[in-house]
C-alpha cells in the first residue's frame, strides 16, 4: 500500500476519493510543491470593474435572461436548476442549450469575472475533440447589482428532467457517490448500467480526453488547476465536457508550481484513470500530443508524480 507524500502550500484536496489505492509506481523525480495557489483580491478592481461595464451598450442573452426573470409572463418559461453557495443556476426555455448562472454577490462576481476572462481565452482556441469538448461561455454580465454568465448547457444522460451533473470516474470501476451541490460521481460500472456510455466506447473517451487535456496544459498553457468533467447527453450524442477554469491560470514558462498546479488537475478528483489498461491509453495518447509542443519531458515528469499521489 502506497504512502502519500506531504504537500506544502497546496489546496485542500477536494477528492471523493474513499478508498486507498494500490499497486501504484513509487514516486521519483517529484519537484516539492511551493505556493500552489496564490490567492489574488478581485475585489479591489470590482468598482473599476463596474464602471467600465457601465460604460458598455452591449446587451446580450444573459441581459434577455435577466429581462426575462423580472417579466411576470416571460418568467414562466424560466426554471431554476440549481442553487449553491456561490449563485444560482437556471435554464430558459427560449435558449435551450444554455444554462444561466447569477449571482449577487461581490465575492462571487469578481471570480466569475476572473473566469469570463478564461472562457474568452479558451474560446480562441480549438482544442475539442469529437467526445471530449472544453465548455463554452456563451456571454457574461456584470453590474452594480448583480453578474450573470451563459454557459453551453451540459444535458443529463438520464434524462431532460434530471438538472443534477453527472461525473465520470475513469480511475474507478465500481463507484457510486452524491454530493450535494456539486452532481453525481460514477466509477465505470455504473455509468455502463446506467447506460450512460457505451462499454466498448470508454478506452475511447478515455483516449480523446487525455489528448484534450494535453492540448490544454502544453498548446493552451494553461494549469486546468481545480476543474470539472461532465457527462452530457443530447440526442444519440454523449459527449464529456471540461469546465470550471475559475482558479486556473495560463503560464508563460514550466516552474515547479506549475507542474504542480497541473498535477493537481489531474488528481483532485479521480476523471481520469492511474493505473491499468486505461491508464496506458491515457499516458500514451497524453505523451503523444505533448511531445507536439515540445513537453514530452516535462509531461513525463508530470505523470510520474500523478501516478505516485
């Protein structure tokens, strides 16, 4: 049974992980983790913020959504799906592959505004896969009362009237846990009986993804620090989509906290899987397309201390 390493200066890991694992690489090579996360006060910009989207004519959907939310008629085609600690969620029925998320806290607002910012970037690229697709934000809103962001809406497999998200857990096979606020998290066994994808077509997911996140880190240059994977479902159509980029960040150049920041994104919560066939489809595909941008070491090292967590 493997012994995990002290961190220093990391995030709390978010995992929901239960169980220990085993039969994992020991870990050589591994750069000590130094100020990982960096926290940065949003806030002291927030009035500058609002001034300049004051200034703005520019209305979008989320302003057609807001427009909405306040008419006593429109307002019947509105739902709302979702509700945590940082805003709530929503779909309109005249966007139906949208979701709105608002909120009216400062807090909130200024890392939401942070992370428009990101999506603006990620939205210059093309990177998505046929199975495997980076989020898109769609528009964004701020103002002195309140924000509101529009992102592609992710469809739950079991059906439209299912709002909760679904999760797919590459590194387990049989695994099965709620969590309040955040969706659903599926090992592999139950995303096949549920039939939510298709057994013969998980070494594929599998595979576009790790392509896509490889894209990420050494095309894009950006950390993945702290994101999300969904499952969505429209039509015949399953596809996984990448999203919550709100506390990464892009780099310039490899340091030790950025390997860091992108080992983290592919540990704290268990997507993608660490040993087994599957995780040979994943580093082999992973390598290859690091190996594109020149990061074929730096990938390997990123890797070998994934693999040792």
């Amino acid at each position: 049974m493997k012994t995990k390493h002290k961190k220093t200066n990391v995030r709390k890991k978010k995992s929901i992980r239960t169980t220990k694992k085993t039969n994992v690489r020991k870990k050589t090579n591994v750069r000590k983790k130094t100020n990982v996360r960096k926290k940065i006060d949003y806030r002291k910009t927030f009035k500058s913020i609002l001034k300049k989207m004051k200034k703005s004519k520019t209305a979008g959907l989320v302003n057609d959504f807001l427009v909405a939310h306040i008419d006593p008629v429109l307002k019947q085609d509105i739902n709302q799906i979702g509700k945590g600690a940082t805003g709530t969620v929503y779909i309109y029925n005249k966007y139906n592959d949208s979701v709105f998320k608002i909120s009216n806290s400062s807090e909130t607002c200024s890392h939401w505004t942070k992370e428009s910012e990101i999506y603006k970037i990620l939205n210059t690229f093309n990177i998505d896969e046929e199975l495997c697709k980076i989020l898109k934000m769609k528009d964004y809103m701020i103002n002195d009362l309140l924000c509101g962001m529009e992102l592609t809406r992710c469809y739950n497999p079991l059906g439209i009237e299912y709002h909760y998200t679904i999760h797919p857990l590459f590194q387990y096979y049989d695994y099965y846990k709620e969590i309040d606020g955040r969706g659903h998290y599926l090992g592999i066994k139950q995303l096949i009986e549920n039939n939510i994808l298709k057994n013969e077509l998980i070494p594929e997911y599998v595979r576009q993804l790790s392509i896509v996140m490889a894209k990420l880190h050494y095309f894009v240059k950006n950390d993945g620090f702290d994101l999300e994977i969904f499952v969505s479902k429209k039509g015949e159509t399953t596809e996984l989509y990448i999203a919550d980029f709100d506390l990464s960040n892009f780099y310039t150049e490899i340091t030790p906290e950025i390997i860091d920041r992108i080992v983290w994104s592919l540990e704290s919560v268990e997507y993608f899987p660490i040993e087994g066939h599957l995780y040979d489809i994943f580093s082999e595909n992973y390598l290859n397309e690091a190996e594109k941008y020149d990061m074929r070491d730096i990938a390997e090292e990123i890797l070998a201390n994934y693999v040792s967590i």
